[in-house]
C-alpha cells in the first residue's frame, strides 16, 4: 500500500514531525509506504512569521505552490492520499479536489488542531486571515474517507460532519524523549517553556504571576522558541531559539514544565479545546512535572495532582508553582508517574497501529 502525504510545513515544524514523519518507518513495517511530500522548505518556515521578510516569503510560497502542481501528477501512483491538515496554505482546496477526488483516490485528512474554527493571524492580522479560507477544512472533511484527529473534540466535531473519525493523539517516540540519564545540578529550579512564535502569547498571560514569584522563589525561567528578547525584571531568564538537534535536551533540562492555554484575541475557547494537549505528553514523557491550564483534552491527560497540576487564574498559576518549586520530591514523584503514564497511553507503536488500520480502511 502506498500513500502520497502532502504537509504544509517541513519537518521542523511538529505537526508534520509527529503526525506524519515519525510514522514513515513504523508504517513501512505494517506494509504502508508513505512518501511525504512538504509545501515549505526548512528556511521559508523559519521566516514564515516574520513580518520583515515578507516579501521574500511571499515569493518563496509562490514557488513552493507551483512546485505542489507536480504532485497532482505524481498522485496517480498512489493508492491514497493523506493531508495533513491542508496542501496549501492559503485559498480553497484546489490540490486536494485534484489529487482525489478528481482522480478517485481516497483521501485521509488528519487534524491535529481545530483548524476550522476562524481566528486572526498574530503574525499578519486580518489580511492572512482573509487568504485562509477558513470554509477548506469543512470541505476536506465532507471529502474525506476518514479523518484522523488529534483528540475527542475535533472528532466530535468531524462525525457532526457526517464522516468516521478516528482518535490519533500526537505521541512521540518514548524511547528517544526520556528522563535525563544523569539528575539535574541546578542551583536552582529550572521552569520552562518550549513552543513556537504562534504559540509565545499564551505564555505572556502568565510573565506577570512569574514576577511576582521571583519576589519569593529562586527560579530560572528558560523559554525555547518564543520571543529572543524578553525584558522580565526580577526575573533570571534564558530564553533559546528553537533548535531540532537540541529539542529533547531541552525538555529534559527542565524540572517545571508550563503550559498555559490562556484566553486571547487570536484564540477563542473553541481553538483552545482543539488543542491536542501534546506538550502534556512531552513533558510526561521525559518525566517533568507541569502546570495546565484545564481545558479541552488538557483536562483530560495524564492525573491532576499525580502527573501535573492545573491552574487557570493568576492567583491559581501563583500557588501550583510556589508548591512546585517548593517541593523538590513532589517534582521526582510526579516526574515519575507522568513518564509511567505516557508508556502507558501514548506510546508511538500503539498508534502507529491505529494509524495503519485507519489508511487501509480508507481504502477499502
């Protein structure tokens, strides 16, 4: 069985990384050839959201369109077609109508975010927002033989849609994101976080509660993919690029993950219940005990108070921390239990399966 995945984004970015390409070599030894097939190239995505480059971006994403005409062509080798989350990133569903429907492919979407509820770009505003064509993904849905989907809210929403959904949480490979080998020496506790530039409002809503803890508490706040230059007085903080070679290192490094999921202008609540709870699952599997904001799936991973704490308001963020930092052991013990817990429900073996049953569905 051969199937032709078509992703927006490269392999530096974690939606086509964990949902697509670390399933490649599992997939080939349950008899599925998959052939991934990026829009972007490495360096347009490190470019994409910022502002200044726009122009050369804009050329770049020009070309890279052209480029995915080819695999109109090229999907007629295959017996289906697997899009993650959409073949272009602007404009209707012009690729996938051409590459399935138009030439009687089957076609598996998989959504790991809910990308059909509307939002306001943070990088470009309302123009980009305007180019999205947010009406796609209800349409990729309709076409879909089945959808694979990142947790229960977005396959709710895909069965209300008339089309089989099938559960897929996004994992990564426990043998490689593990506890660090040796304990950390820090002469303080390390809290972090680790995201993209998309992602770095959701932690602004929470710098105001870690100032305010730095009064109290020794902490270093280490910050990995957001903003480089952060002005946070009273605050040690070391804040990274985003670097692949470096991405497990990083979690481990850290002895309080954070995870907020805060109200904002480019994220109503019906995004935030999208979210697929996946850096839950990292910290747990490299033994970090975290703080979540309780909604959507977050809600539902790993145990509150034996995995992670949850905390929604400031006052909330404040004392989960303050416990955190304070409790060295409880940090070992709830490190421990998350790590158990991920061997136990998110491995990647297990849903390698679940993907491999979906795509032969799909076909037949």
């Amino acid at each position: 069985m051969n199937v032709l995945a078509l992703c927006s984004y490269p392999i530096e970015a974690a939606a086509t990384r964990y949902r697509v390409a670390q399933f490649i070599a599992p997939l080939r030894t349950r008899g599925v050839e998959v052939t991934l097939r990026p829009l972007l190239d490495g360096r347009t995505f490190a470019s994409l959201y910022r502002r200044a480059e726009w122009p050369r971006t804009v050329a770049a994403l020009t070309a890279a369109a052209l480029r995915r005409v080819a695999d109109v062509w090229h999907a007629r080798k295959f017996d289906a077609v697997f899009v993650q989350r959409e073949a272009l990133m602007v404009g209707p569903p012009l690729i996938e109508w051409l590459t399935t429907r138009a030439q009687g492919r089957p076609l598996i979407l998989d959504l790991d975010d809910a990308t059909y509820v509307r939002y306001v770009s943070q990088s470009y505003g309302r123009v980009a927002s305007a180019l999205k064509w947010f009406g796609k993904t209800d349409e990729l849905i309709r076409w879909a033989s089945v959808v694979t989907c990142g947790n229960r809210f977005i396959a709710e929403y895909v069965e209300s849609k008339g089309t089989r959904a099938v559960i897929i949480p996004t994992v990564v490979d426990t043998d490689i994101f593990r506890p660090a080998q040796t304990p950390h020496a820090h002469d303080a506790p390390v809290v972090g976080w680790i995201g993209t530039h998309s992602t770095y409002a959701y932690l602004e809503t929470i710098l105001p509660v870690l100032q305010t803890l730095a009064r109290d508490f020794r902490f270093r706040l280490k910050i990995v993919g957001g903003c480089e230059r952060i002005n946070l007085p009273g605050v040690e903080v070391e804040s990274l690029p985003w670097a692949l070679e470096r991405e497990v290192a990083d979690f481990q490094s850290l002895d309080i993950g954070l995870y907020p999921l805060g109200l904002n202008a480019s994220s109503p609540r019906a995004w935030l219940v999208g979210k697929s709870g996946f850096k839950a699952i990292q910290y747990m599997s490299v033994g970090t005990p975290f703080v979540v904001t309780p909604v959507g799936v977050c809600a539902e991973i790993g145990g509150v108070g034996a995995t992670h704490l949850t905390a929604e308001t400031p006052d909330e963020w404040h004392a989960t921390l303050a416990r955190l930092l304070t409790d060295e052991s409880l940090r070992r013990t709830m490190g421990a239990r998350g790590r158990q817990h991920a061997l136990a429900h998110y491995t990647l073996p297990a849903q390698a399966d679940k993907l491999a049953a979906a795509l032969r569905a799909a076909i037949k």
